[in-house]
C-alpha cells in the first residue's frame, strides 16, 4: 500500500526570501576619511598649541597626521584588483624600503648640507623623528600601493596560467 505523501516543509528556491544587498560602510566613503583627518589635524594642533610647542613644531605634526590618515583614507575609500595579502605585501615593501630609504637619504642629505642641526633645534628631535618618520613612512606606504596597482608589475608578478 502506498504511503501518503507528507507535506512540504521546505520552501522552493523561489519562496526562499533574497538575501539584501548590504549597505556599503561608512569607513569605505571619502566624505568620512576627510572629516576624521580633519579633526584628528584640529586636535593635533590644539594639542601642539596647549603643550606649548611652536607654530613649526604643531605644523610639523599636523603634516605628519595629515600624511598618515590621508593614507589610511585612501587605501580604504580606492578599490583594488589584488588580494588583500598582495595589497598589504606591496604597501609593506613600499612602507619599509621605500618610505625607508625616503627618509634616510633625506636625513643624510640634510646632515651632510649642515642643515639637520637646524631642523633639530627647531622641531626637537623627538618631533623631528616621530614627524619625519611617519611622513616618509605614509609616502613610501603610497608610492608601493601605486605601484601594486599597475597592470605591467601584476603581470610580471603574477603570471596568469592559461
């Protein structure tokens, strides 16, 4: 004798309810990467100004925050082809070896012209340091980004096998 048949408790693939498209983050828009650089560049000179430290030495630290966060906006807001592992391999090596190399040519430069004294007495060296360094770093960060970028340097990196 045949069984009845159940009911269907499964809903068919076009019952199923669509997954919604998510919203986009508010840390992925260009608009918010410019107002947190632009407070964080508020506070540091607010903070530079009550610490009692000079008009360059405030400056020198807001241009290093300005560097850093505006990197940091920029790799998140501009989309990329690469793999997050070969994106952060390319900013890796252009931070270490060429944000790097920026700031030790720049440094010797200076110290052989006779001008990093100067620069020193000026800035402090713990703000000489910590700005230049975050400067350098932030370009060096961005030059490597850019070259992950271009098309020639991806396929010479990463033949693709046909």
């Amino acid at each position: 004798m045949p069984k009845p048949s159940k009911p269907q408790t499964k809903p068919k693939m076009s019952q199923k309810l669509k997954a919604k498209p998510e919203a986009p983050s508010i840390t992925t828009k260009k608009s918010y990467w410019i107002l947190v650089t632009l407070i964080l560049a508020v506070t540091t000179a607010v903070t530079g100004i009550t610490a009692n430290l000079n008009a360059v030495q405030t400056s020198f630290l807001v241009a290093a925050i300005v560097a850093l966060f505006g990197f940091i906006g920029f790799v998140r807001v501009e989309p990329s082809t690469l793999s997050i592992m070969k994106r952060a391999a390319f900013i890796f090596m252009g931070l270490s070896l060429i944000g790097f190399g920026i700031w030790a040519a720049t440094t010797l430069i200076l110290t052989r012209a006779g001008f990093i004294g100067g620069i020193v007495e000026a800035l402090g060296v713990q703000i000489f340091i910590t700005g230049s360094l975050g400067i350098c770093l932030s370009v060096g960060a961005l030059i490597g980004e850019l070259i992950g970028r271009s098309r020639k340097v991806q396929e010479r990196l990463f033949p693709q096998k046909i």
